[in-house]
C-alpha cells in the first residue's frame, strides 16, 4: 500500500490557486451582473461588489482546507496553524507596519514614473468607511479574513509544498511570485513582491502563518486608515509623516531600522525550538 503524502505537489498546489482565482472572479461577475451593477458606472460596481471584495477571498481558505481534507493531508503541517509567543506577535506588528511604510513610499517612487490610472483607485472604492458598522465589515474582511486566508494559502499550502521539494530560498521567491500575479496590479507589484518575500521568510523561520498572517493584517489596516482619514485628520498626519510628495526620510529611516530590528529579533528567538 503506497504511503499517505505530507504535502501537495507544488503543481497540485498552482493548479488549485488558479482554480480558486478563477472561481472568484467568475463568481464576482455573476453577482455583479445578477445585481445590475454591469450596467452601472464603475464606482457602482465596486459598492455592488463590496461584501464580495471584503469575504471572497476566504475561498482562498475555505476552498484549500476542503481539499486538504479530502486528499487526506495533515491540515496544521500543510497550512502551519501553529501558535507562537506574545513576543513574536509584537515584532510581527512591528514587521507589519515598517514594511507597511516602506511600501507606501516604493510606490510613490513608482507613481512618479508610472502614474497610477483612475481604475486602480477604484480598486480601493469598496474600503471606503461610510459608518461606524463599516469598520466593523472592512476590518473584519480586509485585515482579518483576507490576511488570514492568504497567508494560509500562499505561505501554508503553496510555500510548504515548494520548501518539501528541499530548497527554502525558492519555495519563499515563488510563493511570493505567485501571489504578486494573484493581485493582478502591475502598478503595485514590486512592493507586494518584496512584502510577500518578508511574509515567506516570517513563514518559514517560524513554521507558522500566524507571523505573516500578524504583518499581514497589520499592513493592511495601516493602508485602510490612510485611506479613509479626512483632510484635517490628513493635514495633521501630512505634518510629520510626509516631506512634499514622499515620505519623510526621519519616518523612513525609523521603519527601516525597526524592520530590521524585528526581524533579527525574531530570527534569534527561533534559535530557540521552544519559540
């Protein structure tokens, strides 16, 4: 009798993203058309489909987790649901927020060069607070869902199946790769890149999503309160964190340094098994 596979194939693996993607998409367009928004303004689409881009993307968990269970794969090894310490949760949300402001100014950078077309700030229409019960809808989806169910497919199903095959650096460079191409966003594709090479490293060194899934989420409810401060909240942030159109280099140089901090720190607790 054959013995039971640990992991997916990294094939199995794509082919099942894709799969997912492709479910999401085509049930995005269905919803959109069934609701009449296909025959609206874009601005229309994005509100039609907001619960759709705030809770689709736990297919990306649900969906993965069924396989898993079916084909018979141990589901915490497969998708690293493995606890960490109180200590590693405080450097992943540090992790989460330099890399969060590191990010926002590589793609100032890149506007300068590539301005961003009026489509992609549509993109962001759907995290747009109205009410106080929208937070409550747009952390819940944005932050907790999404960063969890990506994390768990990418740097759990995707990125362990990729290291079995023996080499780490690989398995974290495509997993991220993979993920970069899911977002479909050619104008923010080199800052998720190297998010999700951070993310991968946070992944494997801990042999836990929690870590990414941690920086994750902490990233983006960093960006949803960009977007949804008003223009006197954003004057009084302007103030210190910008200098002109970018950044301002004390803010960036703090971020750099306690990114690089976090993650030294948590590489040096993991030289210890017992954290």
């Amino acid at each position: 009798m054959p013995e039971q596979k640990k992991y997916p194939e990294p094939v199995e693996a794509l082919l099942l993203i894709l799969a997912v993607f492709a479910f999401f998409i085509v049930l995005t367009l269905l919803i959109s058309l069934l609701s009449g928004a296909g025959l609206q303004s874009p601005g229309s689409v994005s509100e039609s489909s907001r619960y759709i881009v705030l809770f689709g993307s736990s297919l990306f968990l649900i969906i993965p987790l069924y396989y898993a269970h079916i084909k018979k794969y141990p589901v915490k090894k497969v998708f690293r649901f493995k606890a960490v310490s109180w200590r590693v949760v405080v450097l992943s949300l540090v992790i989460g927020i330099s890399v969060g402001v590191l990010s926002d100014e590589l793609d100032r950078i890149i506007n300068l060069f590539f301005p961003v077309p009026a489509w992609i700030t549509e993109i962001t229409r759907p995290l747009i607070v109205k009410s106080d019960l929208d937070w409550l809808w747009i952390i819940a989806g944005a932050v907790l869902i999404t960063g969890f169910a990506e994390e768990a497919l990418f740097r759990g199903f995707l990125q362990t199946s990729l290291e079995n095959k023996g080499n780490v650096n690989r398995a974290v460079v495509l997993s991220s790769l993979t993920w970069t191409l899911i977002h479909s966003n050619p104008y923010w594709a080199i800052s998720i890149f190297i998010t999700g090479i951070i993310f991968g490293y946070l992944s494997w060194r801990s042999e836990s999503i929690l870590p990414s899934f941690i920086a994750h989420g902490s990233n983006n409810f960093l960006a949803i309160l960009f977007i949804n401060l008003d223009a006197s909240e954003m004057q009084h942030v302007q103030s210190w964190y910008e200098m002109g159109a970018h950044v301002s280099p004390a803010v960036l140089l703090i971020s750099a340094f306690l990114l690089v901090w976090a993650i030294r720190k948590m590489s040096a607790l993991y030289q210890n098994p017992q954290n």
